[in-house]
C-alpha cells in the first residue's frame, strides 16, 4: 500500500495560535526548520521602515541563553545551516540540520525568536552594518532598481518601502523602540513553524511544544495587519552612474490568491523564464540587446505586478522596448502554439520536481501556504493547476494584464530618455 502525500503532511495549533506544519520525508537525511513570522516591510510605518530587517539581524546578536558567536557555529560545528531572511510580508528564520540534530535545531531557532538581547552596543555596531548593506544594493544595479520600481508603483503604499528601510529611518532607529516592535509583533499567533524531512510527528510536537515558550497559554501581540497597496502606473527615467540602462517594465499583475495566478505565472514563464522563453531568443539571441531579460509574476497578498527586466546599452532602449511590445501584442491577439505551451509546462513541472527533493525547498513550501492560504498545497495541486491552463486562458490574462493604463517604465542609469519616451502599448 503506498502513502498519498497529503498522508505525509500533518498539522497542529497549539492553545496560544502557534502553528506547526510538517512534512515526513522518510529517505532524507536532512531536516529543514523554519520559523516563519507574518512581519516585514509592508507591515511598517514610515518611520518604523526597516525594523523587521533590522530584528532580523539582531536576534543574531546574542540572546539571554547564547552569545553571537555561539549563535554562529552551534550548527555549523554539525555540519548544519542557520540564516534568515527578510521579505515585503515576511521573515523567515531557517536552520537545515541532520535528523540527530533536530532537537538543537528548534532549541536555537525558538532562542532567536524568543529571547534576544537587543544589546545597546551590539545595536549601534548593527546599525553601521545595516548601512554598508545598504551601500552594497545601491552598487547593485539590479537590485536597487527594484527597491525604486517599487517605490514607483506603490507610492506612498505599504508594498513600496523598501525591505532594509533608508539611511534616514536606519540613522533614526533607536534600540528601545526596536525592541517594543520586537514584542509587539513577535508572539506565536504571528508565527508558523514548518518542517520537512525524516520526522516523527508526535515526537517535533512535543520538542515544539517543549523549546518555543509560551506555547500553552496565550499572548499580547498585535495582529499583523495592514491597509491594502495600490497600484500606480508610472513612467520614470532616474540617472545613476552606472555603465548598463536597467529597464524595468511592469504592469499590474495578480495578488497570491487569484483564480488566474496559474495562468499568469504561465505566461510570464512563455515570456522571459528562460532561455527558451521570448524575449530571451529575440531581445538576446536573434537582436543581441542584453545579456539577459527576464519576466516573473510577483504576487502578495493584496496586489501584484509582472514584471519584465533587463539591462543594456543607453542606445539600444528604444529598440529594445519595441521588441518587448511587439511580444506582448503577439501574447494578447494569438493563443500561444499548444506546443510552446507543453514546453513551459513541461518546464515548470520539471522545476518544481526538482525543488522537492530538497528539504529547504520543501520547507518553505509549506511555512508560506500556511501563511499565505492557511492550509497545505500538495505539489500534486499545483502541478494539476498548472496542467489545466489551455491557450485561451493564457490568452486571456494577457489581455487583463498587459493594458496601457496599467504599464509602468523605470530606466536606470546614464541616459537622457524621457518618460514620455517610454511608451510600450
């Protein structure tokens, strides 16, 4: 008798709200542990602008139990991984261990969300990093020209600040008020701890139980909660002195929850998601304008947007965004050939497989749905979801998405362009 997937996932809320999802992946040697937080830069005031990035780092700076650099090799000397992440709607703290090493795993995951000091020199010492971090996306052309897009588009909105704040807000921060952000936010009806690998449920249950405090009884936190972002089509040429023109187009795309997210991730795959996609063979094989282009959907929770991106000489912008209109109009009067359709199913198939053999991948999987939808996605659903998706569909949210009302340019760099230059459709 063979066990479903579903079979292989398991969930429990304990009395305080914390949520556990796990997933038993038997013939893995590694476990993979995170701790995930509905908390980031959306989530922030202006003046708070940067805080979850900033905890982030601090929680890494010692805690009442364990010092930095105890924090730092407490795994590694077990051949295992600790890091974090911070993101728009999120922060994710994830350790990836041996089987053996679970029980320590959870035990330093729980201390950095738990208990961290939030030491006033450890904070000022911080706070100089934060900003050479800072210095580093700025040098970063394709980096920093999102944080920019996105200020564009939802300006003055929750989505538009950036995730690692400004050096104004960073330069402002004060410990004391990072660490009330801290305990305002950071309780278990906030948090989502997910698991994949060889696991015993009961047994994660009760170490869970054991190593995150507080877990039977219910706590004062602020609900995550926020108003939602809108979207704001723009046009704008900012110089920088960079040798590339980073060109970003975008257009309002779909939140996380959209019946047409499947659709539109289909099509943006057909578009710029490889090296057999669209714009990669006319923009960089057939008329050598970059190096790369790329296309992806990126949804949230209330908005979303596609964006096309690519870097290349000043000269050959005009050019290229011609190029760029004349594949949209193609996507938006034809139906893709069944056959470039199998192709990027086939594609997104395969990559998917691919990433659920690993533990990590697998992990976060299930800590973003969990956040995200509130239940478990098999990748048979998704798989099935993406399999579904015909031409006409295709068709069809190519034309919701791709309208002139709706379209955004940013170019980045030396040129004199001008946004009224800018037009696609």
């Amino acid at each position: 008798m063979t066990t479903s997937k579903i079979e292989l996932y398991q969930q429990h809320t304990f009395p305080n709200g914390l949520r556990l999802v796990a997933e038993n992946h038997a013939h893995a040697r590694s476990v993979a542990i995170g701790v995930w937080v509905k908390l980031g830069s959306s989530y922030e005031s202006r003046e708070e602008n940067g805080a979850s990035h900033f905890i982030e780092h601090m929680v890494f700076k010692g805690t009442k139990r364990r010092r930095a650099d105890e924090i730092a090799t407490v795994l590694e000397a077990r051949g295992g991984d600790l890091n974090a992440f911070t993101d728009r709607e999120y922060t994710c703290f994830h350790a990836t261990v041996l089987q053996e090493d679970v029980e320590l795993a959870i035990d330093v995951l729980s201390d950095l969300v738990s208990e961290p000091l939030f030491d006033k020199k450890q904070f000022d010492r911080e706070k100089r990093v934060l900003l050479q971090e800072l210095a580093m996306i700025e040098d970063s052309p394709d980096e920093w020209a999102f944080d920019v897009f996105a200020g564009m588009i939802w300006r003055g909105e929750p989505l538009g600040q950036p995730v690692i704040g400004t050096r104004k807000t960073i330069g402002k921060m004060k410990v004391g008020k990072l660490e009330q952000f801290f305990q305002d936010h950071y309780g278990p009806e906030n948090m989502v701890v997910s698991v994949a690998g060889a696991i015993d449920f009961e047994a994660l249950k009760a170490l869970v139980g054991k190593s995150f405090s507080g877990t039977g009884e219910k706590q004062k936190v602020i609900p995550s909660k926020r108003l939602p972002s809108r979207y704001r089509a723009t046009r704008k040429c900012e110089q920088a002195d960079i040798e590339q023109q980073h060109v970003l187009l975008g257009y309002q795309g779909v939140e996380l929850t959209h019946p047409s997210r499947y659709d539109a991730v289909v099509l943006s795959v057909y578009l710029g998601g490889g090296m057999g996609s669209r714009l990669f063979q006319e923009v960089r094989e057939n008329a050598a304008l970059a190096y790369s282009v790329d296309a992806e959907l990126l949804p949230y929770s209330d908005s979303g947007v596609l964006v096309i991106y690519a870097g290349m000489e000043s000269k050959s912008v005009r050019k290229y965004l011609e190029i760029v209109a004349a594949e949209i109009e193609k996507v938006k009067l034809n139906e893709i050939p069944i056959e470039h359709l199998d192709r990027v199913k086939g594609q997104i198939r395969g990559s998917i497989l691919l990433a659920s053999e690993l533990m990590d991948s697998r992990q976060e999987s299930l800590g973003r749905n969990e956040l995200v939808f509130g239940r478990y996605v098999s990748i048979e659903e998704i798989i099935k979801a993406i399999e579904m998706v015909d031409p006409v569909r295709v068709k069809k949210v190519a034309n919701q998405i791709f309208q002139r009302k709706a379209e955004s340019i940013l170019c980045l760099g030396r040129s004199r362009l001008k946004p009224k230059q800018l037009e696609v459709l």
